[in-house]
C-alpha cells in the first residue's frame, strides 16, 4: 500500500510500529513498515518519528547551544592587575600544624586578574563566610582593592557579599563623622556572580584551578606537609603560575623573553634572574623614570598584540543558533542523575546577552524554580497544539 509522506494517517502508522517494536531506530522502523507499508520518503519519516519521541529523547537528550559570546569589556581594557578579579575555592586539603599532629582539613581561595592572568593564592582554613572574608582582606592587603570581583554562586561568597553590603550601608549611614569614611563607601567592591552550576562561564579562574591541582599532585603525592610547608608550597606555586607564557613562544633567536603575568606585578618572570642594578650609572646616561615608563609601554603593547589577539578566535560553539523563547518545555540536567530522571520544566524567563543572543534562563520545575545556564537544558522535541494539529488528531483512526 503506498501512501503519501505528507498524510497524518502516514505519520500516525509510523508512530504505531515504532511504539509496537519497543522504540526502534530508524533502520528498523523502516524494515518493519515496508512489510505492509510503502511511504513516500520513508526514511526522513523514520527519523522524525524518532527524534520527536520523547522517551527516546529523554534516553539521549541533547543539550542545547549558542554562539560563543564576545570578551567581556573588563578581560580586554588595559587595568592595573587585579582591579578586575576572578575567585574560586579548590580542596579540601590537608596539613599538619604540629609534626605528629592529626591532619587538618583546609581550602585553597585563587584570585585571578582578568586582564593579565595574573594568579594570587591564599590558605582559607575552612569554608565559613569569616574565613573568606579574612583571605579576601589578606588579598587586598597584598594586592590592592578591587573594583569587580567575580565568583560563583557558593554559599560562602554569597555571605561574604551580605556583610559587605551591611558594612557599606553602616558606612554610608556615618557619612557625617568624616571624608574619609565617605571614600571608603563608595570605593565598595561590586559581585559578580555567574549562572549556578555553568562553570564555563569561570573559565579563567577554573583553569588556574586545574593548574594549581597540577602542581599540588606532582609535588606533595600523598604526603601531609606542615602548615608552613604547605604555605610556601602554595606561594611556589603561585610564582610558577605567574611565570607561565601568555603567549606562543616564539621561534626567533633574538626574542630571549615571553611576556608572562609576572611582567605586570614585577616587570619581569617571577622565576627568572633578577635583572643587572643601573642605578650607579650617570644620570645624563640614563633616565630611569622614562626607562621604567617605556619598558611597561612595551610590555602592553605586546599584550595587546601578541595575546589580547590569540584570545579572538571562537574554538568552539561557532555557530548561531536559534533563541530559546519563554514557555519552552526543557529537560533540566543533573549531573548526578541519568537522563530518564532530570526533571521537566518550562522557561519562564531569558536573559539577553551583549550580542542578544540568550545563554542563561530560568526554568519552572515541580520542585520550584532555578537560573541554568542553557547548556545545562534540553528541549523536548515537543510544540504546543494548535486548532489544525487538533483536527487532524481527530481524523486519524484508532490502529488498535
């Protein structure tokens, strides 16, 4: 019996042996209809039939993706180091603060300056909001205060941003007492938190993770140091991590140097050779505050050229796709959940990014509603009724 490839009847016998022959593939479907069966395009029928199944998707659902987003203004506007910063706690780690002593369960905070890679390590003993704030006021001792700091939604920095927002508004409460409390309120230091779970929006700051764990595994094994040991082993490591090339190297013998974010802290690698003193030279030699100037120019101008430029090519996610719209029927994935028990939910609200294209959005579950970034979703290959599906529904008899 031939039939029509465009007839709901057609589509509708379809469905019946894919459901009849426990949800076969493609090939299959087509082997079982043809006994009985000759639909026009019979094979693009097959796949529609099993990609629009649900319990097929839900089987081997597919997240879905957007077109990578442009640099962030705060990774690409030359700054002083760390004005614009990325934190993130690794661990647990362990120490011992006495040589027999039982081990002492401890974290890892890392500060990341968004423009220059520059890595800054600091030892949190426990992962309560005082312990972060302690490491946050030790960083900005070190490093000066910082206008932006991002992070993920942790409970201990969303702590953290509470007491400093109770601190800022007993601030601006004394405005009377004096100028300088004044400077010191409005020099606050602004959150930025990214989409729960979607650690690729962090990417820099996980990277510095994966780097720190790198050397921390090679070096200690399955020793416990000290806690002084294990201090200096951190500040050994943040001076490898600052020592590391910020670009290719190069194949010319006459460039002895690669630019690395130590250039930014210090002008040079933190691991390398101090440099020859020139400070006894005569001064109509040499001019060190235009020295110092034109050595920091030209260590930019190769930031700029050599890797603000190597950041610009998408390695992945380059194509554009199609927006996400509200009232879409989504599976939202759990990482330590199978497929078969993510639960559904429905978008209830996009966010637009700087090119308008949408990548975080919230979605409406049965146990309340969350903000996921849209590679942690489905869509299910499902669209509302319509008057017209309606009637045709109606008119396709019962196989049964």
């Amino acid at each position: 019996m031939i039939l029509s490839a465009r007839h709901p009847l057609t589509k509708a016998i379809m469905i019946h042996y894919h459901q009849s022959h426990l949800y076969a593939g493609p090939q299959l479907l087509v082997a079982c209809v043809r006994e009985k069966f000759w639909p026009l395009r019979i094979r693009d029928l097959a796949r529609q039939v099993v990609y629009s199944c649900i319990n097929c998707f839900r089987c081997r659902p597919h997240n879905l993706e957007q077109l990578m987003g442009d640099l962030p203004p705060e990774s690409v506007t030359p700054t002083l180091p760390f004005l614009s910063t990325g934190v993130d706690l690794c661990g647990p780690f362990q120490y011992r603060k006495i040589k027999k002593g039982s081990p002492i369960k401890s974290f890892v905070a890392i500060f990341v300056c968004l423009v220059t890679k520059a890595t800054h390590i600091e030892l949190v003993y426990d992962l309560s909001t005082a312990a972060f704030i302690a490491a946050l006021h030790r960083f900005i001792a070190r490093r000066g205060k910082p206008n932006l700091i991002e992070c993920d939604n942790a409970k201990n920095f969303k702590g953290t941003v509470r007491e400093l927002a109770d601190l800022s508004r007993q601030f601006y409460s004394q405005q009377h007492q004096g100028a300088v409390i004044n400077r010191c309120a409005e020099d606050g230091i602004t959150f930025k938190f990214i989409p729960p779970r979607s650690p690729h929006f962090g990417g820099l700051w996980e990277a510095a993770v994966k780097s720190l764990k790198h050397h921390l595994r090679r070096t200690m094994g399955n020793s416990v140091l000290s806690q002084d040991e294990f201090v200096t082993l951190l500040a050994r490591i943040e001076a490898c991590l600052n020592s590391r090339p910020l670009t290719p190297l190069s194949a010319d013998p006459n460039d002895l140097e690669v630019l690395t974010p130590g250039h930014f802290l210090v002008h040079r690698s933190l691991t390398c050779f101090p440099e020859l003193d020139l400070s006894e030279n005569p001064r109509n030699r040499l001019d060190r505050w235009q020295e110092n100037q034109e050595l920091l120019r030209r260590v930019w101008k190769r930031w700029t050229i050599d890797y603000l430029s190597g950041l610009q090519p998408r390695t992945k996610w380059t194509r554009m796709r199609d927006n996400i719209v509200i009232g879409t029927m989504v599976l939202l994935k759990e990482e330590n959940l199978p497929p078969l028990k993510w639960r559904y939910g429905r978008v209830t609200n996009i966010f637009h990014g700087q090119d308008n294209n949408i990548r975080v959005v919230d979605v409406r579950t049965a146990d309340g509603e969350y903000r996921r970034a849209i590679n942690k979703i489905c869509i299910l290959p499902v669209r509302e009724p319509t008057t017209d599906t309606i009637e045709a529904d109606s008119r396709i008899p019962d196989l049964q």
